[in-house]
C-alpha cells in the first residue's frame, strides 16, 4: 500500500465514522450501528428506564454506548494531528464537536469530577459506573486539545475546572474511582502500585497539573513517583 492509498483508505473511515458513529447533537462516538435500514439510526440505544435499572448492567457493555469516553478521547487527540498536519479549519471544526461531546460526559453527573462513559442523545441519561480506561483517554484528549491552537480561551477554562474537579474526586475517594453514587466500582483501582493502574494515576495528576497550575497536584504526582520507585528496588 503507497501512501495514497494509505491516506484515501483513512479518509475513507474518518467519512464513516462522521456519517455513522457520530451523534450530531449530542456529538459523541457511539460504540454500535443499528443496520443501515433502519430509519433510527439510535434505537439500539438502551431507553432512559433501563439506564435507570442498570440493564444489561451498571456500566452499560454491550449497550452500544459504553465507551464514548475513550472513542472520544483518541479520536480528539487524532483530529489535532490532523489539524496541525492539514491546516484545514474543516479539521478543527470537527475537533471543537467532538470537544463539545467530551465536555458532557465530564460535566453531566452531580458527582463533580464523574466521568460518564457516554450520554443517551437526551443529553442526560447514563449509566453509574466509568472506569479507569475511560478517564485515561478522557483525560489525554481534553489535555491535547487544551494545548492545541484550536480551543479557546472559554474551552481551556472549561477544561481546567474539568480537570480540577477529577483530580479532587480522584483523591476524596481514596485514589479510586467510585461509582456516580459513592459505591465501590468495576475496573476502578486507578490508585493501585501496578504497571497498567499507577502509571494512569501518575498522568492524572501530571496532566492535572500542568493545566491547573496547582502545585497540590503536582505534589500528589511525586508522592506517588517516588511509592513506585521504592515498589520496584
């Protein structure tokens, strides 16, 4: 494969997922499609009232909106590439939804600082629990574009009150991430001296920190450096 066709291919698949992933008002990547015949688009989509109950389950897998934290999350971070590649305003226009999208899922929950795994198209409706893999992608994306040439000024203040409010819920829960209602959660020991959880912690707090300016943050990020070197001597 040259590099055109390395490049249409790819253009191929960012068409795709605009036409069929992305939600045009709530603007989200949605993990599933229903058949191409079907007239809405969404009615995979579980119904407020099975949110509500936790069905299939209180993360939502296999609801077809599971993991819109982490698909929007690597795509933003892949659209300021494009972005800084191209030049082309198209190109940060589609960043600036996807932001939009993201913004949501860190601001929808009472529980400041609770990241969603993805919203209904209501804007509200969600499941209870995240995880440590949403908040890792979650956050990479938000702090991409935070630095790009793209976000305003608004968007970065966004960001940074996104950002502190993780950082606090994060510590408050003893470097856990909770459910939504405060109960322990799946998949949720960010905090936890091993190679695919502290490493995690480690970017919150860095990330935390270089967008926030609070030096507390940065303290957290040491203490925690310095847990893993003495784990490994």
């Amino acid at each position: 494969m040259d590099d055109k066709q390395l490049r249409d291919n790819m253009n191929s698949l960012h068409n795709l997922i605009w036409q069929r992933f992305v939600h045009p008002e709530v603007h989200l990547i949605y993990d599933y499609i229903a058949p191409t015949n079907e007239k809405d688009r969404w009615k995979h989509l579980p119904t407020t009232e099975e949110i509500k109950a936790s069905k299939p389950n209180v993360s939502g897998w296999r609801a077809g909106m599971e993991d819109c934290s982490i698909n929007g999350g690597a795509y933003l971070a892949g659209l300021v590439d494009r972005y800084d590649v191209t030049h082309l305003t198209e190109h940060a226009e589609e960043a600036r939804i996807i932001y939009k999208g993201l913004k949501t899922l860190g601001t929808v929950s009472s529980r400041k600082g609770f990241i969603a795994r993805g919203v209904l198209p209501d804007g509200v409706s969600h499941y209870g629990n995240s995880s440590v893999d949403q908040y890792t992608l979650y956050i990479y994306g938000i702090w991409r574009y935070y630095h790009s040439s793209i976000s305003t000024q608004e968007e970065k203040d966004d960001i940074k009150t996104i950002m502190n409010n993780i950082c606090m819920r994060i510590e408050e829960d003893g470097f856990d991430i909770l459910q939504e209602d405060g109960k322990p959660a799946q998949v949720s020991d960010i905090g936890v001296i091993r190679s695919d959880r502290s490493s995690r912690l480690l970017e919150v707090y860095l990330v935390g920190y270089n967008i926030t300016r609070d030096k507390h943050w940065l303290d957290i990020y040491y203490d925690y450096d310095r847990m893993q070197v003495m784990v490994a001597l």
